[in-house]
C-alpha cells in the first residue's frame, strides 16, 4: 500500500491532476461563472480542437518524432470538405470522410519524408507547414467560406435537456468528435501491438529495428494518424465557426504541443501518458477561460501559459534526474 502511494505520488500525472484540481477550487471561489453547467460546456466545447488535436501530437512525440505543420493539413482538410459541402451537399459522415482522407494524404507525406530523408522531423515538418499553407492561400487567393446548408450549420445534438440556467444541453458534435477520439487513442497505445510498437520505436528507434519493426510502416501510421485528427479538428472548427478561414490555425501548433509537453510526454519519444496529455488540456483550457472571467487582459494569458509549462517542465526534468540518480 505504501510502495503504491509512493510510486502514484512520484507521476508527473498525479500533481499535474492536483494543480488542476487547485486551479478549478480557485477559480470557483473567485468567481461564480466558472463552475456553471454552461461556462463547463462552453469550456468543452471551445477546447475540443485542442483536445483532438493533442491526441494526434501525442502519438507522434511518442514515436519519437514531431509534427509542426499539422495547423496548415487542418486547414486544407477543412477547405477541400466545406468546398464540397457547400456545393453539394451532404451530410456529417461525408464531412468527416472528407476531411479525414485529405488530412491522411497530407499526414502520409510527412511520414514519408521523415523516414526517407532522415532529418529531423521538426525541420520537415516547418518546411511543410509552409509549402501547405503557402499552396493553399495560393490556391484559394486567401478567400473565406460562408454559407453552409442548414444541416451543418445546426449540427448535431443527442440526449438534450434543458438546465437549471434554462439553456438546452447535450452532446454536441465537438463533444461526440473529441470523446470518440479520446477513446481511440486511448485504446490505440495502452492495448494494441501497434501501440507498443510506436512506444518501443520512440524509446530506442535502433533497438525497434533490429527487432524486426518496420519503422516506414509505423512513420505511416502515425504522422497518417495525426493527420486523420486534423481532418476531424477540421470538420468541428467549421461547424462552430460557421466559416472557413485559410490561416484560422496558424500559430496553434504551439499551444498543442504545449498542452502535451505539459502532460509530460517527453520530446525525445518513448515516454508519456494519454492522461498526462488530457490534464494538460485541461489545465490549460482553465487557465485560459479563467482568465477571461477574472477580466485578465488577453495579452497575460500567453505570460501564465508559459509560466506554468515552463514550471511544470522543470518539475519533470529535477524528478528524472533524482530518479536516475537512485537507480545509479
């Protein structure tokens, strides 16, 4: 029992949960808005990109690489399927094939050029968030989409219910989107060969290949995975902005990465957990909203956000240490 306590005390998951814990009791007592039924579901709602898309980066730093550019596959994915939508019709299913298939494309050619040209994938995945984004402001001159059918523009809601507050609740498309995501995920790298495949790839990449793994197969799938997810960040943008813009996500990808390396997951690859990545969504999604309801000037929130990353990193890298230590 007290080895158990020991070992729960000594995850990075476990007081990255306290200081979210902390964060919300604060902020309720501060103010009366924050823990509403509304202000939570707003919370949900607008940070269920980051949520999605979070997943898709963890995959990917567990591998042992990293993915900069998946902001400009977003935005392709959700121009290429709202020009289709809006011109044809259609329905969510087709959306989101749509989009996902666009992002796979795109997420693919990362993958192949990580593994043939064996440069780091951080420099790949700069040039391609440029190429991207530049062929697409090329293509498009920069113009926006309005004017979606009906269906789109109401989305989806299941097990409505009216609240306390008289505002009709329920699972929204953003909500479906990011749970069924999670769950993916989660299932993905705790319980399949695949996901201890990418783990073990990400550990020791030289190790992973004697033993047999096909390492282009596994750059496949997961800089292809990552893209699938900005095809689903893409399709839930568009339906709560109710337009497309070419550049809505340029300069996201540094508060993804932020949210995951805030959950611990380490940039050299092999370690970190689903969870740790969920917490630091959420952290920084109360953090964020919190701020706005205390009147906190926009300009601070960056300033807190790198405060606490830059804090939370520290804490990570003086407890590897002091573990490595005992074990030498």
């Amino acid at each position: 029992m007290r080895n158990s306590l020991a070992r729960l005390i000594g995850q990075h998951e476990f007081w990255l949960g306290v200081l979210v814990v902390a964060l919300a009791v604060g902020l309720t007592i501060r103010t009366d808005e924050f823990f509403t039924l509304g202000n939570l579901t707003d919370v949900a709602t607008s940070y269920a990109i980051l949520g999605i898309l979070a997943c898709g980066l963890f995959v990917v730093l567990i591998s042992g690489g990293i993915d900069i550019s998946f902001p400009a596959m977003t935005a392709i994915a959700q121009y290429a399927m709202a020009s289709w939508v809006i011109a044809h019709g259609g329905n969510f299913l087709l959306a989101l094939a749509l989009a996902m298939a666009v992002g796979l494309l795109l997420g693919l050619i990362n993958g192949f050029l990580v593994y043939w040209l064996r440069v780091p994938a951080i420099i790949i995945t700069i040039a391609t968030l440029n190429l991207f984004y530049g062929l697409l402001v090329y293509a498009t001159k920069g113009t926006w989409l309005y004017g979606f059918p009906d269906w789109f523009m109401n989305g989806v809601s299941w097990f409505t219910f009216t609240g306390a507050d008289g505002y009709d609740y329920g699972l929204t498309l953003p909500l479906i989107c990011l749970g069924a995501t999670i769950i993916f995920t989660a299932v993905l790298m705790n319980y399949t060969r695949l996901g201890r495949q990418i783990y073990a790839m990400g550990g020791n990449r030289d190790a992973a290949s004697r033993l047999g793994l096909n390492l282009l197969k596994l750059h496949f799938y997961v800089y292809g995975y990552m893209g699938i997810l900005a095809g689903v960040a893409a399709v839930v943008q568009a339906q709560i902005t109710q337009s497309v813009a070419p550049n809505s996500l340029f300069g996201y990808e540094l508060t993804v990465l932020a949210a995951v390396v805030l959950g611990g997951t380490s940039m050299s690859g092999g370690r970190g957990t689903l969870i740790g990545t969920l917490l630091g969504v959420i952290l920084l999604a109360f953090l964020q909203n919190g701020l706005t309801l205390l009147g906190v000037s926009s300009y601070w929130h960056t300033v807190f956000s790198g405060a606490i990353i830059l804090v939370s990193i520290s804490a990570t890298a003086w407890h590897e240490k002091r573990k490595l230590a005992r074990e030498l």
